[in-house]
C-alpha cells in the first residue's frame, strides 16, 4: 500500500505529539522507534515527496536531539562533512544498532539514534544519562580487530575521540601552539512565547500576519500561508529607520539544517504551533536590523564592527588582531531564532573581552593559559560496540568502567553538566 500526502504528514503530526508528551508521557526510545516505522512508509511513493517526508522526520529527531545534548554537545557532534545514512530498517547493520540501542534503554540510559537526525553525524549512538554521555560506534562483527583497520574506520574512530576529548576537556590543542577553547557564553534565551503571540496575531488579523517586537528594530513576524504579506508602517512602525535591514524565513533552515539555531521541534511552544510551523502553514520570519551590532549597549562600546563580504555578514575583529573576525553563525543565531539581536551584542562583547590577550597578540599561549578560561564540560567517551560469538553486546570502551550509570531522565536540567545548555552554550575562541 502507497501511503498518500495526507498519510505520510498525520505520523508526522502524530510524531510531534510524541515529542511534546516526553517526558510525561511515552518512552525516548519508543519515541524514535515510531520514526523508524515512518520513515518506512516513505518507500514506493513519488521520490520527491518520499525526500521531503524524510527531511521533516530528521528534523523532529533533531528536536529530541536539542533538548537532550543542547547547542554546543550537537554543535561538536555535527562535525563531520558527511550526511546521515538512509533509513533501511531491515538493514542487518542498522537491526544492529537498535538492538544495542534497546539494551542501552533496559539499563535506564537514553540512546539517541544518529542516523535519524540531521545534526548528529559522529558515531551511530548517543548515550545520554547523569553522569554525561557516551559516543558509540557499533559495528556488526563479531571481529575485535575491526577496530585496528586503517581508512574510514581509522578516521571514525580519530573523529569520535577527537569529539569526546574536546567535550570532556573543553580544550584541544591546534597545531604546535595553538589551543581551541570552548567557553560558556551567556547567551540570551529564545523568546519562544514572542513566537507564540505573533501566532495567535496572525490567526486573529485579516491579512494572515502578526509581529512581535523582540527590541528595538527588532521583530518576529508570523504569517500564515494562505495569506497575502503586507508588512505594512502598523506592523513594524520603525522599519524606515533600519540602516542594515534584513529579514530571514524559517523555511530555508527547514531545507538546510543546522546546529547554529534550534530547530522548530525543539521551540517551547504549542505542539499544534510546532507542526505549523514545520509543515510551512505558518511562516516564521525574522526582520532586524543588523546595525545594532555597531551600537554601544550596556556592556560598552563594541570590540567589532558588522561588515559584508560576498552577500554575507560577519562581524571584524580588527580593533583587536589585524585579520580576526567572529564567526557569523552568530548572526544567522539572531536570524534563525527569536533571539534579540541587542541581548546578543552585549553577550558577545562580554566573550570577547574575556578571552586572553595572549590570544590577540598572535604570541604563543600557553596550556594553563588556555585551561584559565575554559568553560563547563560534558563527561564523554568513545565506545565501539559489536557482537560477541553467541552474538552478546560485546563493548571497547575508551576510558570507563562503567557505560550506563543507573538512573536517567529526559530532562535536560537533571543531567549533571552545564556546558550544553542552549542558553549557556560554550564557543571557540577565533
């Protein structure tokens, strides 16, 4: 039987209801289980609709994902230039990792299924539980000397370490002198109830729109898709004041995922809103302008200033290193989210001024020195997983004793590690 249009968006539906219900309600496992059979009823339907379909079920594991780990673990764990393998679930290699997954879950722990997300793409499972999480690579072989091979399973096994010491340490060397340091950064929190009212404006106002003012020159417009768009002087009354105006669409982060903003599914916002959104009925916009930036706010004058190179922003750190620039994934962070744009200046000048001035004198800086700075960690560890000769759960851990520590909750703020909060999330320095 060919599922149709209409078949295929009611699991997704039903899949959202079932993130929103954890952790009252139902079991993460069984959760993305769910998304495994839904993924199966893709198959024999037109290709193009079968893609789409699929996308939308990575991007509400995603959801599960964020609210789990939090932006800075998702950010490392999405390092890698690969995307996720295709749902087979009669695969032998993919029975494999449910059922290591499942024996994870019957010890209290929560697995996380990587393959479907978008965002996580180092190792096949993420075990989150109390004591922080472990990366496990699961190979169905009953040959421990798979995990000596050189080629792509060298460089999986370099890549989970490497993912699982920078985690842990929050500092990794770079080239002879250079270290990479993760620090916490308070970032302001998503205003997801800004969302929630431009909604309910846009349900209640006879052109389909409402706006939200998150600051100064800065709103979240929601428009409903059988409307016909008028950001009108009464909507956004400032707008002729803007000196870099900019507007972004939820809709092209629903094409491309990323870790630099949390998915809609992981918006803390009505169920029925969050599936809206995702099924584009509603469109999320973001309107600002960029110039903010430039301006002095209550942390002082900015150690940056906001410029264009080839279509895209970015903000210049030349006041401090000739060269430096912060990354603009803190810009489309603003763009992407219901973020304040003000809040985000003030919080990156305070990160700028705390980083050493070693780091901006182009000298060598030293381990201490960079240990000095260092935000939270995250417990981590590389694990392999692969099968025994009576076919047991056989594990080559990297540095514990213990994989499953007893006790495990979904809720974010019940885990004992602080550096993944998406309100807190640590950031390399440039």
């Amino acid at each position: 039987m060919v599922s149709t249009d209409d078949d295929l968006r009611s699991h997704r539906e039903a899949a959202i209801r079932k993130l929103a219900a954890l952790p009252q309600s139902g079991d993460p496992l069984e959760f993305q289980l769910s998304l495994v059979e839904a993924h199966e009823l893709a198959t024999g339907t037109d290709d193009d609709d079968a893609k789409y379909h699929r996308r939308l079920l990575r991007i509400i594991a995603d959801g599960l994902a964020w609210r789990l780990l939090g932006q800075h673990t998702v950010r490392c764990l999405s390092n890698h230039p690969g995307k996720p393998a295709a749902i087979k679930k009669d695969d032998p290699d993919f029975q494999f990792v449910l059922k290591v997954a499942s024996a994870i879950r019957a010890e209290g722990a929560i697995p996380l299924i990587c393959d479907l997300t978008n965002l996580l793409l180092v190792g096949d499972i993420i075990v989150v539980h109390r004591g922080g999480i472990e990366i496990v690579e699961c190979k169905n072989s009953r040959d421990p000397q798979i995990l000596e091979r050189p080629g792509r399973l060298l460089r999986q096994r370099r890549r989970g370490h490497g993912a699982a010491d920078y985690l842990s340490e929050s500092v990794v060397r770079v080239g002879e002198t250079g270290f990479k340091v993760a620090q916490d950064v308070n970032f302001p929190d998503p205003q997801y109830a800004a969302v929630s009212i431009a909604a309910e404006e846009a349900d209640a106002a006879i052109n389909g729109i409402g706006a939200v003012a998150l600051g100064l020159k800065d709103y979240v417009v929601v428009i409903k898709s059988d409307s016909n768009p008028d950001l009108s002087a009464e909507l956004i009354p400032d707008r002729p004041s803007f000196v870099e105006p900019i507007a972004s669409m939820h809709s092209s982060f629903l094409r491309s995922p990323s870790w630099v903003a949390p998915p809609v599914t992981a918006y803390e916002i009505d169920p029925d809103l969050q599936i809206r959104l995702l099924e584009l009925d509603m469109m999320m916009v973001r309107i600002c302008d960029l110039a903010i930036l430039n301006e002095a706010g209550v942390e002082g004058p900015a150690p940056f200033t906001l410029k264009k190179r080839r279509g895209r922003y970015f903000l210049d750190l030349g006041s401090k290193r000739e060269g430096a620039e912060l990354s603009d994934r803190f810009i489309d962070g603003v763009l992407f989210a219901p973020i304040p744009v003000l809040e985000t200046r003030d919080a990156l000048v305070r990160y700028v001024n705390s980083i050493p001035s070693e780091a901006w004198e182009g000298g060598d800086v030293s381990e201490d020195a960079a240990r000095s700075v260092r935000g939270s960690v995250t417990p981590t560890n590389y694990v392999t997983a692969f099968r025994g000769e009576t076919d047991e759960i056989l594990l080559a851990m990297q540095a514990t004793e213990q994989l499953l520590p007893e006790g495990s909750d979904l809720l974010p703020e019940q885990r004992q590690h602080g550096s993944d909060d998406g309100a807190n999330a640590p950031t390399s320095t440039p």
